[in-house]
C-alpha cells in the first residue's frame, strides 16, 4: 500500500510515523500542495492524503485517479475543497476525520480573545523594550459578558461549556435542533444573536448557506465595538467588508485563526517576500486585529488523532467497510 501525503509539514511526519501504520504500507510526504501541477507525483500511489488548502477539484482528481489511486483519506473535518460529484464518478472514495479533537479549536478562539481582550502580546512587546507602562491596555470582564456562538458541533459546543466557566451568558445559533445545551444556554435565532452578543464566535461549516455568512449588513446589525472570532472557514466571511467595519469601530476586535485566500500564505515562510495580499496587509495594520495562521488544530492530541483516525481510515477501506465516508448530496 503506497500512500502519497501532500502539504505534509515535519509535524505531519512525526505523528504519522508514530501512528503505528503497518510496516508494509509506504508514505511519501510531499511538501508541496496537491494541484494540477503536483497530481502527477501521486501515480502509483492508491491512497492520497490531502489537507484542507489542497485542490481537489475534478480536473485535480482525474489526474488521481488515472495515475491509479483509489481513495481520498481527508486530513481534515472540512471538505468544501472536494468537488465529492466528481470523485463519485471517478470511482473515489473519500474519507475524513470528523473530529480530532474539539478542544484545540475551542481553546484557541479563547486564546484570540484573552490576547485581543487584555492586549498580552502587546505588553509582551512592551515589556521586552523596557516599557513598563499600562496605556492603552484596559480590557473588560468576561464574567456577564454575552457570547454568540455560530455553530453547534462538536467544536462549538466545547467552546460553549469553555465560556459558561468564565460566567458568559451563551446564545447559540444553529439551523438544527441543539441537545445537550450547556447549562445557561439558550438556542436563538440568527438576527437575535447577531443583536445581542458582545462577542461573537464562528464555528460553523463551510457550505453554500454559510459562505459570506457575515458581511457588511450583518455586521451592521452586531452591537458597535463587537468582538468577531472565525476559527471555522476564512469563506465564512466577507473579508473586505470588515475593514470598512474595523475603520468606523463597528468591530471593535478581531480575531482570525482562518483566512479566505490563505492557500498561498499559510503554512509557509513568506517573510523574505512582500506581501502580496493587499486585503491581509490592510487587516495587519489594525491594532485590534489579531491574525494567526491556521493553528487552531495544533496541538499533540489533534496531530495523533488525525494520524490515528486517517491510518483506521484506511484500514478500513481495504477491508471494504469504510468509515467516515463522504457522499455528494442528492
């Protein structure tokens, strides 16, 4: 069994070589990203191993699948970046990790809300140059604060329970039926969310109902001097219209852990280059925008989980029984 690894990073390889695979099965990790450019170094490989910034689009998976592979094995929960119509024709089968480990996410959107909130990485800055001052530091009280939280999986729910300890008044938006809301919850609607939340966090998926689910006039309709996290999708929102938002202080804090044209950013060293990216530059400029580089799944426990879940994954699949398999809508 030869599996073909691509956007693969050197904690990629270090989780998956202690995943405990068969000794029979190849991996060859791949640093590139999967595109019409790179599929030719998946031929004669029966298993590709993609993340979330890979192309598999149908022109990527035909390459894939005339070069003889027969399965998908997702790196990832989200699979917006899979055209799953086109892998079904082709004979594909894709599998993915549904949940590696809700907690690495959860706690880093709080994490982008400490830091925005009590302004710790600029005190670092400051302390670090000898400036022992407080100017410009004040933060507020969580406790009593209303949070809103797009999204009830598994990822949502444990930020919801993360943020009930500090004492938050939750407000939860989901198109289905919540069970098992946190103690203090209330399921609401969209527009009452959006109204009433001092902080508002996205953990939704990425679909044709979520895409640009916030713009201009949602965050029109936010309270002025919202907090905005997105550790979801970077098509979750309408990029552009925040930095209007951030200029008039509608938005008064923003944290992103995800980017809409972060395929050809994150993940690498571009300090040596100019960015290129007039959008993100603009957003970096803000001192109450706070952008990290899709690390929210970076922790010990997601990295095993992935490799753990992706090995059973294809385990799976050469017994005929796969698990966790996506199938294109009807």
């Amino acid at each position: 069994m030869r599996i073909m690894l691509f956007s693969s990073k050197p904690y990629d390889q270090q989780s998956f070589r202690t995943a405990g695979f068969p000794d029979d099965w190849q991996l060859n990790f791949q640093h590139a990203h999967l595109s019409r450019d790179t599929a030719g170094l998946a031929a004669g490989y029966e298993v590709v191993c993609a993340f979330i910034n890979d192309d598999l689009s149908a022109a990527v998976l035909q390459q894939l699948a005339a070069g003889g592979t027969r399965l998908i094995a997702l790196r990832s929960a989200g699979y917006n970046h899979v055209d799953l119509h086109a892998a079904r024709a082709l004979g594909l089968t894709v599998v993915r990790v549904p949940a590696y480990s809700p907690h690495a996410v959860a706690e880093h959107a709080l994490a982008l809300i400490m830091t925005l909130n009590r302004r710790t990485h600029r005190a670092f800055n400051r302390t670090r140059e000898g400036d022992f001052s407080l100017h410009g530091l004040i933060g507020f009280d969580l406790h009593g604060k209303s949070v809103g939280i797009i999204g009830a999986g598994q990822i949502g729910l444990t930020f919801a329970r993360i943020m009930a300890g500090f004492g938050c008044n939750l407000l939860i938006h989901d198109p289905q039926p919540i069970a098992n809301l946190p103690v203090g919850a209330r399921q609401v609607e969209l527009d009452h969310l959006l109204e009433s939340s001092d902080i508002i966090s996205l953990h939704c998926p990425l679909n044709a109902a979520t895409q640009h689910l916030i713009n201009a006039a949602r965050l029109q309709q936010m309270q002025r001097g919202v907090m905005l996290i997105n550790t979801g999708r970077g098509a979750l929102i309408d990029t552009p219209a925040l930095i209007g938002a951030l200029k008039s202080g509608q938005l008064g804090y923003l944290g992103l852990d995800v980017y809409e044209e972060e395929a050809e950013l994150f993940f690498e060293d571009c300090s040596e280059q100019p960015l290129q990216d007039d959008v993100l530059a603009r957003l970096l400029s803000f001192p109450n925008v706070l952008i990290t580089a899709h690390q929210g799944f970076l922790t010990h426990e997601a990295l095993a989980a992935i490799a753990a879940t992706t090995r059973d994954n294809i385990a799976a699949w050469l017994a005929d029984a796969p698990i966790n398999q996506l199938l294109p809508a009807a």
